[in-house]
C-alpha cells in the first residue's frame, strides 16, 4: 500500500480512543479516531481506510451495527473488533459478519500493534490477489453437486480472513482437501500448511505434537522438540478430529486461540504463534458440549465459519466424474463400463470418497482385460441395493 496506512479507531472512551490511537501512530500509521458508530460510519464515506479498529459495546450504533452497516455498502476493509472479556458469542457473530480479528480486553498493547499490522498486511495482500469468486470446485474436489459447491463459495470467502474454520462432515468426506484449499487460497499460501490427527495420538503425546517439550520433560525426552504451533508460525494448522482431543489440551488450545501464545511441555518460557487454525470433526460438537465433554468456550472459538461436506451418498451424480479422476490419477487406460458404472451409483457407500478410491485401486489391481468388470468390485457393492429412506431390506434373502 503508498503511504502511511490509514486507520480507524472507535470507541466512546475518550482515554481508550487515545492510547490506541498513539500506539497506532508510534507504528507509523495515519490515524483517524471516532466516538460512537455513525462518527465512523460518516469517517468511512469520506475517506478510504486500510482498517477498523472498533470497541463492541457503543452508544447509538455499536460495533456489531458498525460492521454490518459497512458491509451493507460493500466489503469492509480489515475489522477489528475490541469485546469485554467473556463475550466470546459476540465476537463470534462479528467473526461471521465479516470481522477480520477480535480482541478481549484486558490486552497488551504489543498484542494489539500485532493484531493490526496483520490485519494491515493480509488486507493488501488480498486486494493485491484477489482470489476467484464464483461456484467452481475447490482445487483439488471433484464434482458439481450443489452441496460442494455452496463449500467452494464459503471456502473462498472464508480463507481471506484469519479466523479458526470449522469443517464437519462423516470420515472419508476429503475434510483435509478443504483445508488445504482454505490455506492455499489465503494471504497465508507462501507458507507451510500442517495436519495434526488428533485421534491418533494419546494426550501426552499430542500436547507434545503441538506444543513441543523442552529436555527432560518426561522419561524419553532427551533433547528439545518444537511443536507443530512453533513450527507452523505463519502458516495453517489443520487439526483432525477435534473431538477427540482431551479436556486437558482443550484448556491449551483454547489460551493458544485467546492469546497467541503457549508453553512446551515441561517448560515455563511463554511463546508466541501466528498460526491459523482449520479443524476438522465428525463429531457433534454441540451435543459433546451439552454432554461436558468439550468445552463451550473453546467451542465458540473454534465455530466462526463453518463448512459441512456433503456424504457420497447425497452427490451420487459426482461418482462418473470421481471414477474418472480416481483412473487418472492411478494411470491407467482402464475402461468403466456402464453396468459397472450403475452399481457404483447405486451402492451407498459409507466410507465416502475414500472408499470409492480405495475400490478403484482394488479394481484396477484385479482387473485383467481392458476394462473393470462387475466381478472386479467387492461383494458389498455387488449385493448392495439401494433403497428408498425408511424401506427396510426383505428379511430371508
């Protein structure tokens, strides 16, 4: 961007709008202040900003007003939004509204010159390389169905900001190929993308895998590890099944997600990460949370833009298509006939996508003429028959 950044700061507390203010200025930013949301509203017709930088609860327009009645106008500039400590659902709703980051107060002034000078930078990057709009698959997904392209669209959208995204969906649904499109199609593309598989690994050894552990931490730790939060600093962190991870690595996570920062195990120094985070679940969190057996809190924080993948069974018309990849991919000339085709389509495959590529492989691996032949695929598709919702199959067959 030419020239000093220009911000926007607002809050209807004069002493609060000053300090801000002067850190912001001290960074070599050009700043514009405004007490209340129609002050701001009225700044921002006049003049362009580079960010906002907004307190939640205002006099007359507040900040959750502020951002939607910007967003009404077009696409608001990088938004920050300053809560009170404990308001998580509002600064969740403000993160679906479009909200770049939020802050709960009490914060360090470091912490916020942070937060904003990324703001600052992701901004001109995405403007700089706006990414394609539009209902086209995501890099990597194969299919037209509507359900995939709906998450291609929230994909796009959602990989330009920083906030955490949740992906839902049964197992084999290509939950990582999603996040691996949100980091690739984000300001963040230039650096590592890394997957955690949380199911896994037991507790002591997954808050090693992410927070790393200093020497001597535990019988077998006989030198220092970085974990993947230290190793990703800049980058994404995929994190498979989160609902398997253990209360005691929830509370870390959730400080991780709070503030930026975390300790290695057996460790006392604080360290910091800018890392997003994609999670991916199969798991109804909201029951897990009713049921105590994940935390709310963190809950809230990781649920700001989610993304449900559609199962195989719902998008059966996307099988020629993944069949066709599937052949492609593993190089072969191999044909699919019809009747083969048909039995594919017809089977309701509960492994999902990755079952249909493990049936291709075990096809092309039996097959011994120019095409697959029905006896090439296993005994459940072959027996399968699809039938309506709520029709049971006949009893004795």
């Amino acid at each position: 961007m030419a020239g000093k950044p220009k911000v926007l700061v607002v809050d209807d507390k004069a002493s609060m709008r000053d300090m801000l203010s002067m850190a912001l200025t001290a960074k070599g930013m050009d700043v514009t202040q405004a007490e209340n949301g129609e002050k701001a509203l009225q700044a921002a017709g006049a003049q362009k900003f580079d960010a906002i930088v907004s307190d939640l609860k205002m006099p007359k327009l507040d900040g959750l007003g502020l951002l939607r009645a910007l967003s009404e106008k077009g696409e608001p500039p990088p938004f920050i939004m300053i809560t009170a400590h404990g308001s998580v659902k509002d600064a969740v709703e403000a993160m679906s509204l479009g909200a770049a980051d939020f802050m709960e107060k009490p914060f360090e002034l470091a912490e916020f010159e942070f937060k904003v000078e990324r703001a600052l930078q992701e901004g001109s990057a995405t403007t700089e390389t706006t990414p394609p709009t539009g209902a086209e698959a995501l890099p990597g997904l194969v299919g037209t169905a509507p359900q995939l392209l709906e998450v291609a669209d929230i994909v796009r959208r959602a990989a330009r900001s920083t906030v955490p995204v949740l992906i839902l969906g049964e197992s084999g649904t290509d939950k990582e190929l999603v996040a691996k499109a949100v980091h690739e199609l984000s300001p963040r593309e230039g650096h590592s993308f890394t997957a955690v598989h949380a199911g896994a690994l037991n507790a002591g050894v997954l808050e090693s895998e992410l927070f790393g552990h200093e020497k001597g931490a535990f019988t077998g730790a006989d030198s220092e590890r970085k974990g993947r939060f230290e190793t990703a600093d800049g980058g994404t962190l995929f994190l498979d099944e989160l609902g398997e991870i253990p209360q005691t690595t929830q509370v870390k996570l959730l400080r991780v997600l709070q503030d930026k920062t975390f300790e290695r195990v057996g460790g006392s120094q604080q360290l910091r990460t800018d890392v997003r985070l994609v999670c991916a679940t199969n798991r109804n969190l909201r029951e897990m949370v009713k049921d105590g057996g994940f935390r709310e809190d963190l809950f809230y924080r990781v649920n700001v833009v989610t993304v449900t993948m559609p199962p195989l069974r719902e998008r059966t018309g996307d099988i020629p298509r993944l069949v066709k990849y599937f052949l492609q991919k593993e190089g072969t000339k191999l044909e699919m006939p019809e009747d083969v085709l048909a039995r594919l389509e017809a089977y309701h495959w509960p492994g999902n996508v990755r079952e249909l590529e493990n049936v291709i492989r075990r096809c092309i691996a039996l097959a011994t003429g120019d095409a697959i032949n029905v006896e090439d695929l296993p005994p459940e598709i072959t027996q399968a028959t699809r039938l309506p919702p709520g029709e049971e199959a006949p009893q004795g067959l």
